[in-house]
C-alpha cells in the first residue's frame, strides 16, 4: 500500500491498511461465492488488496486498488479462474460502493 508522506504513525494500522483488508475481504467473499455458484467451490483461496492513494494525509483520494487472488479450486483452468476473478472485483466494488472503473490490477493465480 502507498502511504501519503507525513504518516506519523508508520507502526499502527492505517485507514489505506483497514479499506484494503475490507476489500480483500469484499473480494474473496464475491469470489467464493462466484466459484461455489458454478459448481467449482475453491478449496482454498487467498485474496491480498494493496490500496494506492494521492494527496496529503488530510486529504486522501483513493486513486487505486489491485487485488491478487489464488486459490486451489477443483475442476476449473486457469482462464476460467481469473475470469472469475474480474467478475469478482466488480462486483466488490460494486458492494463496497466504488467506482467500478477505480483503476487497478487483478491478478488470478490457481493452484494445483
């Protein structure tokens, strides 16, 4: 996660630290419930969000959120996964109440 300059508590959860850890937990909800739906519920699945932001610590504007997703999910291929994943993240995005065109990466690795 990038942190403004001036972030005088480096050691303490930060409000980027708690949106990201909501939207990975957005995310992976969406996620889990994309794959169960399909008939390929995931065994394991592990969804990290790194929140980027510009301004001064006063002033904070969310200018991006990537997510990296992976998972262990039976019956399913790689393309099908990170399809699931884009689906995912607009739909997070979506639940949590952020633009869907918020710019970002989503990264979808599955696991054998």
């Amino acid at each position: 996660m990038s942190v403004p300059a001036g972030d005088s508590t480096p050691d303490e959860a930060t409000p980027g630290e708690l949106l990201a850890v909501a939207h990975a937990m957005f995310l992976a909800a969406a996620l889990s419930e994309a794959l169960a739906q399909a008939g390929s519920p995931a065994r394991d699945l592990v969804v990290d969000a790194d929140c980027s932001f510009r301004g001064s610590i006063q002033d904070w504007r969310l200018t991006g959120i990537d997510f990296r997703a992976r998972g262990s999910v039976p019956e399913i291929d790689e393309r099908a996964f990170r399809d699931a994943a884009l689906t995912a993240r607009h739909q997070s995005l979506r639940a949590a109440e952020v633009r869907e065109d918020l710019p970002g990466d989503t990264e979808a690795t599955l696991e054998s």
